[in-house]
C-alpha cells in the first residue's frame, strides 16, 4: 500500500504541474532571480512555498547536496526566476525498496547533519535502514556533527576525482556517475550548498566525487 500511495501522490502532483502549466501565463511571471536570507528555522520545501518556486530549482540554482537537509539561519540562498514548470519531484531521492546492507567501495565515515536521522542517511545511501541503525530508533534525530561508520561490502570499489561542482544537486552526479548522494556527502563532509558559485567573481565548488560504484564479486562480506 505505501508503494501505491507515493504513485497516486505522484499522479496527483503531476496532474496539478500539467493544469498549472497549460493555464500558464509566461508574461505573467516574475522572472528575475535574487537573493533571499534564511532569518528562522525552515525548510528547503518552506522557501519553495514562500517564493512560488519549485525546489529543485532552488536547489540545483544553489548547488545542493540534498534539498531535504534544512538550511541555518544566515545562509543565503539564490532564487531563480518563476517559471511555468516548477520541479518539485526530480531532485528528491526515490525510495524504491533498498535491499543492500552495505554500500559499495566506501567511504567509511559519515559526518551527520541538519535533521538526520537513521532513515535519512540509509536513504542518501540506498541500503536498509536497519543496516546502519543497528536497532536504533530509525527517526530520531541525530545530533549535528558526529561520525556513523557505515557498513562497506567487500571486495567493491569507487573511482575518486576530483570535480568541479557547476550545476545540479548530488543527486543529478549520483545518477550520473553511479554512485549515492550519501557517499558524496561523505567525501565533502561540510558541503552544503554554495550561491557564491554564480555571483560575479564566483567559482564552482571543488567536491571530490566516488565514480562506478561497484562489487568486485558475487560474494559479498559486509564490514560493519
């Protein structure tokens, strides 16, 4: 049932972006973007609502680890144009059913952040929730700051380079590269975001990104 309810939630969502867009009035929208201060406790999804803008158009216009990590006070956040097409869905993480207890290649440490929980974190690196709590309680809020071991499969293996971080959220590398949102958060434990990036004078962000994610063979060893 929960499978089936997240597609009618879906249907639904794409249903109200398909009436919203064919009643679209282009040369009605604000299309200038600016600058808008974090002044309370939010949420990504918060700010979408308050601007008019989609998400993830906030969040690949300031070059976010993770939508869903909720910003701090004084951050600053760039705001794109409105447009008629507002994503809200393509840079969020899927849950499609995680059977891996282990991730692949590494790295070993993962620094917690803003609003993590077990099944955040389990999620950002598509292995069971029950894998990395260890029977802990998987919505709890964890503390800011500290560092969970996360259980490797043996023998895998990562490629890691360096990369310049120009557009999109880990997610779009993640799909791309073939690896997890997780495990590029772990190479670049405090990187959040970044609206210098396309400020006069800015540069992308230099992130280092695991690549080809994969096992080395059919029998897998976990180290927890």
């Amino acid at each position: 049932m929960k499978g089936f309810g997240s597609a009618v939630s879906m249907f639904l969502s794409l249903g109200t972006i398909a009436v919203a867009s064919a009643s679209c009035d282009p040369s009605t929208l604000n299309t200038t973007s600016y600058l808008y201060d974090i002044t309370e406790e939010t949420t990504v999804f918060e700010v979408a609502r308050k601007t008019n803008r989609g998400v993830c158009d906030i969040g690949r216009h300031n070059l976010m680890a993770d939508v869903t990590i909720p910003p701090n006070i004084g951050e600053v956040f760039i705001i794109p144009g409105e447009t008629c097409t507002p994503d809200n869905e393509s840079c969020l993480i899927k849950d499609v059913g995680r059977t891996r207890t282990c991730i692949y290649g590494g790295p070993r440490l993962y620094y917690t952040v803003k609003g993590d929980t077990y099944e955040k974190i389990a999620l950002r690196l598509n292995i069971t929730t029950e894998s990395l709590s260890g029977g802990q309680s998987a919505n709890e809020t964890l503390r800011v700051g500290q560092f969970l071991k996360v259980p490797e499969c043996s023998p895998s293996q990562c490629i890691i380079q360096p990369y310049s971080f120009e557009w999109g959220v880990y997610k779009d590398l993640a799909d791309m590269y073939g690896t997890t949102v997780g495990q590029i958060m772990m190479l670049s434990p405090t990187y959040n975001y970044s609206s210098l990036a396309f400020s006069n004078g800015g540069t992308a962000p230099p992130i280092d990104l695991p690549i080809n994610c994969t096992a080395l063979s059919s029998k897998i060893t976990v180290i927890s």
